[in-house]
C-alpha cells in the first residue's frame, strides 16, 4: 500500500529497548551449573542409588550417555537464545536413551513390550547412542552462520494474510463437519472407543489417518498462521471470530482423553508457541527445566484414559515409568543390533518406505513395514505398535557410517533451525510457523518409527505451504546482525 510505505519511511526511529528487548537476556552460567549439576550428577546418582548392584555391565555406558545429554541439555539451558528443537532432542535423549537404559540395565528389566533382549549387544547399542550424541554436537558447531551473512535478498516463506484466511475458512468447514459426522461425545471418550468409534464412521485406514491428520495438525497450522497474521500486523481485518472457532474445533479434537500423547502434547504447546509462550528467555529456560520432570510424572499420567474414560488417575514412581513400554527406545536399538548382525543392513530399503510412504500397498506388494513393527515381528511379540528411535532407522538402513553422517547433519540442520526461529522471535515475539510446530512434534520423530510419523509431518508441510508465501526475509538468517531490525519494526507499527 502507497500509505503504508510513506508511513514506514517517515515513522522515527525506535529506541533500543523498544525493538531489542526480546534479545536482552544473558547467558546463565550459574543456571547452566545448576542445571547439570541436577542432571549429570544428582539424579543419576540417586537413579543408581535406587537401583541393583547386580545389572548388566553396559549400565555405565548408559551413564555416560545421560552425561552427556544432561551436559548439552544444561547448555541449552544456559544459552542466551530459545534452542527448541535442540532442547527436545536432548530432552529425548536425557530420559529416553539415558536414565531408561540405566535404570533398566541396572535393575535387569526390559520394558513389558520389548522382552528377551539380547543383552550381549548392548555394548554396540549404547555406543550407537553415544556417537549419536556425540555426532548431533559436533553437527551442531558446523551450523553456526557465518557472522554478519546477510539472508535479505534472499526471499523466505512467510505468513501470507490471504493464504491463511483462505486455508482456514476451508479447515475449519472441514473441522465442524468432523465433529458433527464423528460426534463431540466421541471425540472426548478413552482413546480405545474413539478408534473404534471412528473406524466405523471411516472404514478405510488410509483416509481415516488423512483425515485425522488434517483436522488435527492441520487445524493446528491453521490456528499458529492466524496468530502470526495478527502478531505481524498483517491484514487489518483481524478476523478473530475465525481464530475463535477454530481454536474451538481445535479443543474438541484434540483433547486429554481421546487424543494421543503426543499429537496433545505438540497441539498444546503450539498453540501456546503461537501466542507468545517462548517470547522471554527466562520462561524458555523455566519450561526446558520443568519438561524433564513433565515427561517423567505428567507424560505417563496422559495415558490414564487410553482404555476407559472412568479410570482413576494415580502418580506413578519416576523410577517405575522408566520401566515400561513407553520407554522401550533403547531396547529397540538393542533390537536392531539383534536384527542387523544376523540379517545386515537394509540397504535403505526400510528408509524408501518412509519416502514413498504415499504409495499405497495395493500398488507396492513388498513395501517396508515400520521399522518398529517389523523388528517386533523378528522378535515374536505379540504386541508390535513399537517405537524406532531415529539412531535405529540411521543404523538399520546403513550400518554406523549412516549413523555417523545422518546424526551430523541432523545436528547441523537442529542449530539452522533454531537460529532461525531465534531470530523471528526477536523481531515479533513468537518462533516462525514451523517453529511453533515441528520442535514438539520432534519428539514422536526421533522416538519413531518414521513410517508412521511422516505422514503427520507431511500434512504439516502442506498446510505450512498452503499459509505461507516468498517474499524477503526481515533480517540477517544468523540473528546476530540487527541492524534490520529497526526498520522491520517500523514497518510492523506504520501498518
């Protein structure tokens, strides 16, 4: 708009305080100590402390491990910026491939769902999660932009006014007749009669996991894209009636009843990404310290209703949850030790299946299972709905070089994000569209299996395209250089 352009340029200049001010936190050095104090020293000393004398050796390889997680775990907490998608991969790492291994291998217990491991490979299962570890660092250090690289001409996609009113008048058409063709009573019973009650109205599981997944982290896209055009002064309508009833839907669908735990887990905390949860550093480091005691009593409680809707909600023992199915991450990468030795690699073929996920099995007879389902099958359990962490999929598609190359580049690509969601959070106060989204979502890719993750992180795509349009970046891609910033923020206030 003519106006608004001569409104931008003749606008006085902002003071310091008045566009910086989300950058004026420090690092926290005595908080970082504290930190890894707490989780390099006191919990797993008192997890070892409440354990056997009598476990499997490779316990003080799961040890190191959670040293190592705890550390750089600690380290993002101390940091002066917002590191989401590195602080859920730590987090998955700390507890997941950390204080579960150590305290299963300690006590001589293997999760009720992967059963009769073969424990001689647990040498080459945890330095599978140490190199993993130590890769993602190292990948991490090659990320950094170099300083003063300038990413303003080069165009980025950004929030588009039209794109998301658009998308969200069809979503939440799409939603309502959700909710009315399912039922709202449905929707927010046990997880298990909501399944069933589903497959009925939607027979075929091909659409029934479309469908589900657009009424769900579609509407989420929705929701965060509506949140960032108000944010960002984009349309002057404000249709905040539409924002209103789409977080509605958005609460009927995806509630603590019926909704998995991590499909709530990523909807709740992006949409309060969206609204501005992560604008000030210290609430960051508050949430990332309180997360891992969230995973560990809050986490296993959000599986009270998987069954029924009248059971009774009761706490249950750190060291016990660590125990159970849910953290059965290490014993498939045991697993698949297992499975690798006898069998060798795939060759990439469980890795083309989660490419060509989209081809259906009537057209692709020999398509690869999940990578989980298929090692519980070698396995013989009955139960087969079983995780493959990520350092699983690398290992079982390529042996250790895939581990070692796949874990460096996914450090390096978790530092870019980050830097960049960093950056967007200092010019409007919330991480960009997909930063609101994929570092929640993370932690179901990295706890697998792809194969069944990817398909809600295609959605997610689609949707972020659908909202989004080219147009030029606000400021320097490293986040340092701020010298744009000043005039982005003119032209936010001349709208």
């Amino acid at each position: 708009m003519p106006q608004s352009k001569a409104l931008a340029r003749n606008a006085p200049p902002l003071k310091q305080a008045e566009w910086n001010e989300p950058t004026a936190a420090k690092p926290a050095p005595y908080l970082g100590f504290l930190t890894a104090l707490a989780l390099c020293v006191i919990i797993p000393i008192w997890a070892v402390l409440q354990t056997g004398d009598t476990g499997y050796p490779a316990w003080q390889w799961a040890l190191a491990a959670t040293v190592i997680a705890g550390a750089r775990f600690a380290w993002v907490v101390a940091s002066a910026r917002r590191r989401l998608f590195e602080m859920t991969t730590w987090l998955f790492f700390y507890l997941f491939l950390g204080i579960a291994p150590l305290v299963q291998l300690r006590d001589r217990i293997d999760p009720g769902t992967t059963l009769f491991l073969a424990h001689e490979y647990d040498w080459q299962a945890m330095g599978i999660v140490i190199v993993s570890e130590i890769a993602i660092i190292i990948g991490s250090f090659f990320g950094k932009s170099a300083p003063g690289q300038s990413s303003m001409k080069r165009p980025q996609r950004r929030v588009s006014a039209i794109g998301t009113r658009n998308f969200s008048v069809v979503l939440v058409l799409v939603s309502a007749a959700y909710v009315v063709l399912v039922g709202v009573g449905t929707l927010w019973d046990s997880r298990a009669a909501r399944d069933i009650a589903i497959a009925a109205v939607i027979s075929d599981p091909l659409l029934n996991v479309a469908v589900g997944a657009i009424v769900s982290f579609g509407l989420l896209v929705s929701v965060v894209a509506q949140l960032q055009v108000l944010r960002e002064r984009l349309d002057g309508k404000k249709p905040v009636v539409l924002l209103a009833v789409s977080i509605v839907l958005l609460v009927i669908i995806v509630n603590p009843f019926g909704s998995p735990r991590f499909v709530l887990m990523t909807v709740a905390l992006g949409v309060l990404a969206g609204f501005g949860l992560f604008k000030s550093v210290p609430v960051f480091r508050a949430i990332a310290v309180g997360s891992v005691a969230a995973m560990l009593l809050v986490f296993p409680l959000l599986d009270t209703f998987r069954r029924t809707i009248d059971a009774t909600v009761e706490v249950v023992d750190p060291l016990a949850a660590v125990k159970d199915g849910d953290f059965d991450s290490y014993g498939q990468i045991v697993n698949t030790v297992w499975y690798v030795t006898a069998e060798g690699i795939t060759w990439g073929n469980q890795m083309l299946g989660v490419l060509l996920f989209w081809v259906p099995r009537s057209l692709w007879a020999d398509k690869p299972t999940d990578t989980g389902i298929m090692l519980a099958e070698q396995k013989g359990y009955w139960f087969t709905n079983l995780s493959a962490p990520f350092p699983t999929e690398l290992f079982i598609n390529g042996g250790w070089p895939a581990v070692v190359l796949g874990m460096l580049i996914f450090g390096y690509w978790l530092r870019r994000w980050d830097r960049r969601s960093e950056l967007h959070i200092q010019l409007y106060g919330v991480p960009t569209l997909l930063g609101c989204v994929m570092p929640f979502y993370l932690l179901l890719l990295l706890r697998g299996s792809l194969l069944q993750a990817v398909a809600n992180v295609a959605v997610i795509l689609i949707c972020w395209l659908a909202v989004t349009t080219r147009r030029e970046a606000p400021a320097a891609e490293d986040g340092i250089s701020r010298r744009h910033i000043p005039e982005e923020a003119r032209r936010r206030r001349a709208r």
